[in-house]
C-alpha cells in the first residue's frame, strides 16, 4: 500500500467565503487528524486572505477515501462545497 498525498490550494471568491472557513477550520482539521490513517494535515492562510494551502497525506487510498466521504457529509464539506479547490493528489 501506498500513501496518498493531497496538494493544492482552497480559493475563496470572497472574505464571506474565507470567514466560513476561518470558523469552521479548527473542528475540520482535529476531526480529520484524529480519522485512522491520517498521517498528516495541514491547512494555512497564504499571504492572500482569500487563499489557503491544503496539504494531506493518508496512509493509503481507503482512508483517503474515507476521509472524503465524511467530509462530504460534515458541516465543512456542505458550508464550503462551493468554495474553488485546486488541488492535485498522487497515490490513488
């Protein structure tokens, strides 16, 4: 099995967008580092407000997908489904 490494960048249009995700990231990221097979996960402001980078590496693409899928159904996934990711994912 091999690990799944998650990249990339969450833009949001707006500083209503970047304040939903302001709040709603604490809960997001100890929720998915406590997931099995989470090995690292991180999420930071970029020098542009509205810009954040996403960095996530998983243990192999079970737990990868596993975190998807609860991640699609949480509080997170629904308030920033329509908030731009450009994200690129090696492993799968």
């Amino acid at each position: 099995m091999s690990n799944v490494f998650l990249s990339g960048q969450l833009v949001c249009s707006n500083k209503d967008q970047a304040a939903i995700v302001a709040q709603l990231l604490p809960l997001h990221i100890e929720l998915t580092r406590a997931e099995q097979g989470c090995l690292s996960f991180e999420v930071n402001v970029t020098g542009n407000p509205l810009v954040w980078q996403v960095d996530e590496q998983f243990q192999d693409a079970a737990s990868f997908r596993a975190h998807q899928q609860r991640v699609s159904g949480s509080a997170w996934g629904r308030a920033t489904a329509d908030i731009a990711r450009r994200y690129e994912i090696e492993g799968l």
